[in-house]
C-alpha cells in the first residue's frame, strides 16, 4: 500500500510540474500570440467608414439648416496609405472651412490623442439640392419678386457662394448684374435695395370694408418690398405696422 501511494504521489509531480526550458517556451509563446492578437484589433481602424460617418452628419445637418431635401449625393475619399498602420480607440475628425456648405473639395483632420497622432485626409463631395434660379432673363435694376424666381435642381459643390435655398429671403432684392434665365441666383449678383428708409416721408394706405384712404406718415424703419415694418400716422400720432408695397408706400396692416 505504502509503495502504491509513494508511486502515485510521485506521478502527480511529474504532472504537474513542467521542465524550466519549456516553461519559459510557453510563457513566451503565450506573451507573443497575445501582444500579436492585441495589435491585431487595436490597428484594425476602418477610417473609410468613420470619415464617411463624418460627412454624412455634416451634410444631414447641412440639409436640416437650409431646410432642402438631398436628391443625390457622391463621396469620394483620399486616405493616405500609412494610416493603416495606426491604432486608437477614439479617433477624431473635422474639416477645415466649417462655415461652407460640405461640399466640393474638403480638407479633413484625422488624430487621436492617446497614442498621439495626426494626419491629413481629404474628400471630393457632390451633393444634389434645390437651388434658387432666375424664372427668365433678368436686368440691372430690377426688383426682385416671388414670381421672377424658380427652384432648380443643381450641384453644391459648383455654387459654393450662391447656395440660396428659399425664395422669400431674396423678395425685395434689386439686381446688380444681368443674370440669365435658369442661372443659380447668388447674393454676389444682388444688392438691398430699401423701397422705404427710416424717418422718410411715406404714402401710407389704408384700406378696410367700409373706407379707403391715404394719409401721410413717417417711416420708423428701412423696409424692402414686402417687408412688415412700424410706420407713424401723422394724423392721429399712432405708429401702425404697414407693408411695404412700392417705393415710399406702405400698406397699414390691421
């Protein structure tokens, strides 16, 4: 019995105990399959995919500002080649010019700040909206109104300073330069032209069911064409909101 269990007690040692020299194998073939596997994951950063992420939440919020509705759009990325190699769990990006629309050619920051690194990237976007066009030739000059303007569809990237995407904003405006029919109208060719200015004497028309009149008052502010502003009646010293109509006349509001 006692040879037995001397035997046994033995072969538990020699199982559980490995030799030095393949212990430390082990130990650092362990080390090296876990830093390697390690490395693996941390470097595996999809920057087409975040940078893509990017844009598409700039445009969204480009979209929601103008109020337009996308019709089409293009995203081509140019990442550099070396960026593969890198690793960071919280990667940040921004793009140069953040006050214009994001579109056309833009220059984008790709860095991390633990491990610290940075690098350039850049974009080619082209993105389809409604613009704001001229319904037919217009001339120096002239006033612009609701129905000399038209909605057409148009590239971004190509009108980066005339993106105007309502007509209203525009009604009032004078022309500076000629523009032809279906150009995209950009502020550039425009000026603000005031129907009314401020402490002018205007023609102030009152118009009810019952009566007409038009009576002298006051302008207490610069209006352009239908524009709301607050002009003061010279008869009865009562300052009423009018509409601005013509040049020096205003429509009184009730």
């Amino acid at each position: 019995m006692t040879y037995i269990k001397n035997n046994l007690i033995r072969q538990y040692k020699a199982e559980a105990k490995l030799p030095q020299g393949k212990y430390v194998f082990f130990r650092m073939f362990f080390i090296l399959v876990f830093f390697s596997t390690q490395q693996s994951v941390a470097s595996n950063i999809n920057f087409d995919k975040q940078i893509h992420t990017y844009l598409q939440k700039e445009i969204d919020s480009y979209l929601a500002s103008t109020g337009s509705n996308k019709q089409q759009q293009k995203i081509k990325l140019f990442i550099p080649k070396g960026s593969t190699d890198l690793n960071c769990e919280n990667v940040l990006i921004s793009r140069s010019k953040k006050e214009d629309p994001p579109a056309g050619r833009i220059s984008l920051t790709v860095q991390c700040e633990s491990p610290k690194w940075k690098f350039r990237a850049s974009a080619k976007v082209n993105l389809w909206i409604d613009l704001v066009a001229a319904k037919r030739n217009l001339s120096r000059g002239e006033l612009l109104t609701a129905d000399l303007l038209h909605y057409k569809s148009a590239d971004v990237s190509k009108h980066l300073h005339s993106t105007e995407a309502k007509i209203k904003p525009l009604v009032g405006m004078t022309v500076k330069r000629e523009i032809k029919k279906d150009d995209i109208i950009s502020r550039r060719h425009l000026e603000n032209m005031y129907l009314v200015n401020k402490d002018e004497f205007i023609l102030l028309q009152v118009n009810t069911a019952s009566f007409s009149a038009n009576v002298k008052a006051v302008a207490l502010q610069d209006g352009q064409f239908g524009e709301i502003i607050n002009v003061k009646n010279l008869s009865s010293n009562k300052v009423v909101q009018g509409k601005v109509i013509d040049k020096r006349v205003v429509e009184a509001i009730f």
